[in-house]
C-alpha cells in the first residue's frame, strides 16, 4: 500500500475533520503572518518607517508591487479557510492571482536586463507622489519566489478541498509550497549569516520583509496542500515512519543549524570566505542527514511494526487477567462511596469558604475607598473601583499583575514600606506627597498592614490609601486666602472691623482702635452692644444716632453705604472727631446675611491724619508681627491635631476585619427599604443603636431626604442593569435625631432577584465643613476688596533682561482706586501706558514696587502725584 493511499486511510471520518481543522489554523496563521509583513512594508513606505520597510537599516526595503502582492496572497489565504468558494469569488479571486503571476513572469526576465515591465514602472511613478521613501522595483529574487507561489494559490483557488480526484494538482501546490519556504528560509537566513551572495547583489537584492513573507506563504501553501500530498503524507497518520520523521528530521535541522551558528560564530571576521564555505558545507550537509533519517525511519519503522503485533498478543493475555480484577474493583466501589459520602461534606465546606472569600471581594471592589490586597510577591489578588478611579487606571486587567509593573516611577523609599508591611509592621501616613509618572502631584492618607493565611504565615500586604489632594488644596487655598486678608487688613490705615450677625467684631484692624480713640486692640470693645455707654454718634444734621442707624446695623439690613459721615464723641474724654463710614453686608452662597464690613475713616484733621500715617504703619508691622505668632501657634494645634489623627488611624485593624473596623459605614440593605444589617461606624453616623437595627427600626428610604429620593431612584436603576453603581454619588441621610449629615455612598447587589444588596457610607461632613469655610474666605476677601476707601490695586511687575522693574500691569482694582486715579477701567493695562510718562516723574516708585514684589516685605512711602 502507498504513502498517499495510507494517508487517505488515515483521514476517513473523524481524523478528517481534526486534520482539516488543523490545516485552516495553519492557513489563518500563516494568511495573517503574510498580511502583517504586507501591510508593515506599505506602512514603511508610506510614512518612511525604515524597519518596517527593510527591517535592517542600510538594506534594500520592499518594492510597493511586491508589498501589494504579499498583502493580496494573506488575504487569499486567509479566504481559502471558508471554501469551498462561489463561483464569483472564484472566478474574481482566479482572475487576480493570474494577473499577478503573469505580470511576475513578464518583470522577471526584464529585471536581469536592468530594466521594467509598464506594470511596474506605473505602479512606481503613480505613488511616489503619497510615500516618504524613494520607491525601488521589485526584485527578481522576489518575481522569482512570487511566481510559484502565484500558480500554487492559483490552482488552490479552481481545485476541491480534498485531493480525493486531483492528487497531482495538490502535489504541485505542496511542491510550489515547499519551494517558497526553503528560498524564503535561504533568504532569511543569508541576512541573519551576512552572506550577501545568497539574498543579491545590487542587481538582484530582496527585500528581508518579501523573503520572510515567502517563507509565510510557502508555509500556507503546504498546509493547503493536505495530508494526502508531498510533503505532508510522509508525516502524516500512526505509522512508526511518520512518528520517527514527525521527531528526527525538525530535530536533525535544529541540530544542525545550531551547529552552524556557532561555527561562524567562533570564526574571525577576516575569516568571511571560510564562514560561507563551512556554512554551505553544513546546509548540505543537513539535507542528505534529512533524506538519510527519511531511509532509516522506513526500515526502523518496518521491525517496530512487527514489535506492535507481538505487543498485541501480550495485551490480550492481559485482558484475560484483567477479567480476574473486577472482583478486586467490586471491593474497591463500597470503599468509594464512602469516599464520596466525606468529598460531598468536604465541597460542601469548601463552597461556603468560597462564597466567604467571593463577599470579602465583592467587599473590597465596591468599597468607597481605594483598598487593594497583594501577596507576598506584590501581585495584585484583588483591587477596589476607588482604587481604579483614584490612580486613573480605567479599564486595565491588574490582577495577577505585579504592582511596580502598574507603577514603574514608584520611588525606594516606596519599596521599603512594601518589605516593611511583608515582614508584618503596620506603617501609615496621613499626608504623603506622590508625583506621578505623568509629572502629576497627588497627597495620599495611605496604610499598609499585612495579612494572614490560616496557618497565620504572612500571605502579603493590604494598601488603604485616600486621595486627600483635594483637602491639601483647600487648606492651601484657605491659608493663601487668610495671608491675604491679614496682608490687607495689616496694610490699610483706615479702620476696618467684620462682624457677625448678632454684632460681635470677629476681625478689625490697628486702626479701629486708633479711630475709636482706644489705646491698642486688646481694650477695644468687641460687640456693638457695648458702644452706646462711652460713644455718642450723631448724624451730619447733629441729631442723635439711634443704634439701628448705625453702620453696622444698616448693613446686617442688606444696606449698602459709601463715605456715609457721622459725628462721634468720646462720654470719657468728651474728644470728638467726624468718621466717613462704608459699610456693606456680607453673604453666603445662597444670598442669606451672614455678616457685615464697615470702614471708617477720620476726616477731621486730614493733614494731621496724613502726619501720623507713618506712625499708623509702625503699628501695622507690629500687628502684623502679632497675627503671624498667632498664626504660628495656630500651625502647631494643626500639627498636633494630625498627630492625633495618626494615633487614632493607627489603630486600625487588618484587612479580614474591614467590616468591624470601622473606616466606613456598611448596611446590608432590601429593596423594600429596611436594612438587615450595619456595622457600628454607620449607626454610630445616624445615632442608631444595635437594638433599633435588630428591632427593625431603620429604614434607609424614610432617612433619605425628599431632595435625594430621585437620585436614589436612579442608583436603584442603575443597581437593576449592572448589578453596581459605576461611581460613589454624594448625598444626605437624616440621624436619629432628626439632623442631617452628608454622605459618599456605593452599593452593589448580593444577588441576581434584586432582593438584597450592600452600601458603603462615607461621612464627609468634615469636607464639606472646609469647603464651605474655603468660600466664606474667599467672600469675606472680596466684599472686603470691592467696599474699602481707600484704593487698592492688584498688580504684577514686569522686568527688563537684566532683573530692573520697568513697567506693572493692572490684574484687579477696587472701586475706590478707580475713582481716585478717575482714569476709567485700567485692568489688564500697563501702568505707562494709563499714565505716560509716570515714569520718568516718578523712578523711585518703580523701585520700591520692584523690591516689594521680590522680597515680600511690605514698604510705605509719600508722593504727590495727579492723576490729571
């Protein structure tokens, strides 16, 4: 019986279909391997990619035709997986791949000649106008390799699957195949061996890209080809001869070819001829080993065969004795069962420590919090979408992933406090400053704990880590805020106060005291209430002021009022003197009252006030002097605040006891309102006790405000088509007592009837109490701004390549300096240009404002100057 007789034997039913599976995995890899070196070479030299085109720097790139033709014979491939084809396919897939092979066969003669088909020199001059690579013809090494693999593909497109009726035509197509896989592989190698003989010289180069292509296509093509065929058939089926070959003859190539390697390895560079010589010397000699093991595996297989049958008699003695053990297996099968009764018990506990482990993570990615949990190897085992958001790491697959991998810009010192934790020290940080890869600066809260297997060994770490940038910055913002205001109120010489609702002055400066003739701030009265007894005030008419004309209580009834004069004197002393007041109220975001600033200036005597200005900003240094020791002692209560919320951090417990250790609430919640079951940092939140949970007493629906129930409604939707809420979303819940609170809240349902979910409850009331004294600030700052006497200007300084002021420019002016200079909007000008030649009648102030902005240290000084 024949090879190809065996071969078709061996692919009858089932094996046939494994074989043509096997032969569409191969045709797809090696369609695709073809398109991709295709597609690369167009990339190449479309966009002047030199490794995409050439590979090797210095070397021929591809041609485009031959790039287009690669390109076409992986897509043909890849189609000959859906076969068979319909007639247009056919006819339309038949008609190209002629085309090309006769166009192949017209340009390879010509390229010997130096010369170009009109297919190839239209292609050349037609798309250099869209390429940034010099275009080349093709190759005739490569016509050479294209033309069989053409006829080849093109037979395999006209002929059936199966080479049942057209055992020559597959023969053919495995022949072409065979002959495009050694010459690629020949190419590829000469490039790898730096043997210019073999893949050309200047008339007759090939591109590396269209050698490795070849051998792809040539790969394809045998596979195509079919079992049934050269080369495959003496591969192919159960024989000891195709086992033996299946092993030896890749393994006597391998060998070999390792061997030359290293040959041409060892050999001097001056040695070039001898290198190609002993590596022609060994490819021959790897051929006849080949064809030599093809010989032996006959004749081996021959004896082995034989050995088989005499195998079989053996096994069929056995088959006997195995009769005898099925006495032995009945006795076996009563032991068994009660193996299966202790493997039932045994699944049985090991799926309620499943469903444990699967709450534990179901705990920690829906936990409003940035949690994950490494081993000892710092993969991650699990991660929190907190985590995810924080870090923006979107959608990435981090599990099993290491996390320097994720960070590779994490810093030693990082590193230490991993090994620390995976040696069983709980460290922490309340504000930790992080810079990201991207130049990003982010301010953590983070703790690293370890955590324990069963048999209490270290299994690795738990990272709990808090994005604070945002209170870092409200903080600086508050601080900038205050300096500023204290920077004003330091500055001004007329007398500033700010009260509060009921009239207490909670800030003024130096000059309140110095206008309401007290000797300094500390024996300034500080409510309203106390004036009357020692201060008269009258109107400008000389009738006396009753309290609620005043200028404070005017602006606590929404009042505005501008240089409003009143006559004051002193019960005392009986010292009289005429204050010029504005006043105006100050308001909250929602526009309720929350306040009042009033300035007043002493007009009496102006000379004399201009006289003891000096003297005024003496006082102010010292004022100033006093708030930054007040500031000072402020920052070191912050700073022991911290210390004290490091204590208590610190005594968080680990990772398995989240749900006890109160970072945040947690309610395990149904859908009819009530919640089942909270740990203690959430009824400590909402003012319940244990009792009023087990009572059924809580009902998450009646704590929820009527302004939030819609927003609840949407995360229960939410909840119904995902299964979890893709963000925490703020809002608020009624205590025990009937006040409320704010929350970050996430949940995520517990089962798939949407009856039970979980929630993680978040109180930021802190946060909201910083934001909310960010803006007051912030509003305090700029009624003060806009409602002062005396002008004020907020200005940047500009300077001349050598470091000299030369010039300011207006950022923002109150209303007062605008109607002091009368010179219009000057916001965003420069101050030579609203005023030309300021500069030349006033140098010094130029100097003064220059060393003011560089070293911060505020400077008085006269000068007469009309804005006119």
């Amino acid at each position: 019986m024949s090879s190809a007789q065996n071969a078709n034997d061996i692919l009858r039913g089932e094996d046939r279909k494994n074989a043509a599976y096997v032969i569409r995995i191969l045709l797809i890899v090696s369609g695709a391997g073809t398109l991709i070196l295709g597609m690369a070479g167009l990339f190449g030299l479309f966009f002047g990619i030199v490794p995409l085109s050439s590979v090797f720097s210095g070397y021929r790139p591809i041609a485009l035709s031959a790039a287009l033709i690669w390109c076409f014979f992986g897509l043909v491939l890849i189609f000959c997986c859906k076969r068979p084809f319909s007639r247009i396919v056919k006819v339309l897939l038949g008609t190209v791949t002629a085309f090309i092979a006769v166009a192949v066969a017209i340009e390879f003669p010509l390229g010997f000649l130096g010369r170009h088909s009109f297919i190839e020199s239209f292609i050349n001059t037609n798309a250099s106008h869209f390429v940034q690579t010099a275009l080349v013809p093709i190759s005739p090494l490569a016509a050479l390799m294209i033309l069989p693999a053409a006829i080849g593909l093109f037979l395999l497109i006209v002929k059936k699957e199966y080479p049942d009726e057209n055992k020559n035509e597959h023969s053919l197509i495995g022949i072409f195949g065979v002959f495009c896989l050694l010459a690629g592989f020949l190419f590829i190698a000469s490039y790898l061996y730096q043997m210019p003989f073999f893949y050309g010289t200047s008339i007759l180069p090939i591109a590396f890209t269209s050698a490795l292509a070849g051998l792809f296509v040539g790969v394809g093509m045998i596979a195509a080809a079919g079992p049934a065929v050269f080369p495959l058939v003496y591969f192919s089926g159960p024989s000891t001869r195709a086992r033996l070959l299946r092993f030896f003859v890749p393994f006597t190539i391998t060998l070999v070819l390792i061997q030359n390697q290293l040959s041409i390895l060892l050999l001097s560079i001056f040695h070039v001829n001898q290198a190609i010589e002993l590596s022609l010397t060994l490819i021959l000699f790897c051929v006849i080993a080949s064809w030599g093991v093809t010989i032996l595996a006959g004749s081996i297989g021959h004896t082995i065969d034989r050995e088989r049958e005499l195998r079989a008699q053996a096994e069929e003695e056995l088959r006997q004795n195995y009769d005898e053990l099925n006495t032995t297996y009945e006795l076996l099968t009563s032991t068994e069962e009660e193996l299966r009764g202790n493997y039932e018990e045994l699944a049985g506990s090991q799926k309620k420590l499943q469903e444990s482990e699967e709450r534990l993570r179901l705990f920690i990615r829906h936990a409003p919090a940035a949690l994950a949990m490494f081993d000892r190897e710092m993969r991650y085992l699990v991660v929190s979408q907190k985590w995810m958001t924080d870090y923006q790491l979107k959608d990435q697959q981090l599990i099993g992933r290491s996390h320097y991998e994720i960070f590779p810009e994490i810093t030693d010192e990082w590193k230490a406090v991993h090994r620390r934790g995976l040696a069983g020290e709980v460290v922490t940080a309340q504000e930790d400053r992080f810079v990201r890869g991207d130049g990003t600066v982010q301010w953590l809260s983070w703790e690293v704990r370890p955590w324990y297997t069963s048999d209490h060994a270290i299994g690795g770490i738990v990272i709990f880590s808090e994005d604070i940038t945002w209170r870092k910055q409200a903080e600086m913002a508050l601080g900038e805020s205050r300096t500023k205001l204290a920077a004003a109120l330091a500055s001004m010489t007329d007398a500033v106060f700010i009260s509060d609702t009921e009239g207490k002055f909670i800030e003024f400066n130096d000059a309140f005291a110095t206008f309401h003739r007290f000797k300094n701030k500390a024996e300034c009265a500080t409510t309203l209430a106390e004036y009357p007894a020692f201060l008269d005030v009258l109107m400008a008419d000389g009738t006396p002021a009753p309290l609620d004309m005043w200028a404070v209580p005017r602006a606590l009834q929404g009042e505005t009022g501008t240089n409003v004069e009143f006559a004051l004197k002193r019960k005392d002393t009986g010292e009289t003197w005429v204050g010029s007041y504005s006043y105006s109220p100050i308001r909250d975001v929602t526009g309720r009252i929350v306040g009042s600033v009033v300035t007043g200036r002493d007009i009496t005597e102006k000379k004399k006030a201009e006289q003891e200005l000096q003297e005024k900003h003496a006082e102010l240094n010292a004022a100033y002097e006093q708030l930054t020791s007040t500031e000072e002692e402020l920052r070191q209560n912050y700073e022991q605040l911290e210390a004290s919320e490091r204590a208590l951090r610190s005594s968080e417990q680990r990772l398995r006891r989240f749900y006890e250790s109160g970072l945040f609430g947690v309610i395990f919640w149904t859908t009819t309102g009530k919640i089942t079951d909270a740990n203690d940092k959430f009824l400590s939140m909402t003012g319940y006790t244990r009792e009023d949970l087990l009572a059924d007493r809580i009902d998450w629906g009646a704590m929820t405000p009527d302004e939030f129930r819609e927003q609840d409604e949407k995360s229960l939707e939410e909840l119904r088509e995902r299964g979890v809420n893709r963000a925490p979303f703020e809002k608020e819940y009624f205590r025990k007592d009937g006040t409320c609170f704010p929350v970050l809240i996430a949940g995520a349902m517990l089962d798939d009837h949407f009856l039970e979910g979980v929630a993680f409850v978040l109180d930021i009331s802190e946060r909201k109490t910083a934001e909310a004294a960010l803006k007051k600030s912030e509003e305090q700052y700029r009624s003060l701004f806009e409602n002062m006497q005396e002008g004020l200007a907020h200005c940047r300084m500009l300077y001349d390549n050598d470091g000299q002021p030369v010039d300011f420019v207006y950022l923002a002016v109150n209303h007062s300096f605008d109607r002091i200079i009368g010179a219009g909007t000057v916001i965003g000008k420069p101050v030579t240009e609203v005023f030309p030649g300021i500069r030349t009648a006033f140098p010094q102030l130029f100097e003064i404002y220059g060393r003011v902005a560089r070293t911060g240290n505020p400077e008085s000084f006269d000068i007469e100057f009309s804005p006119s």
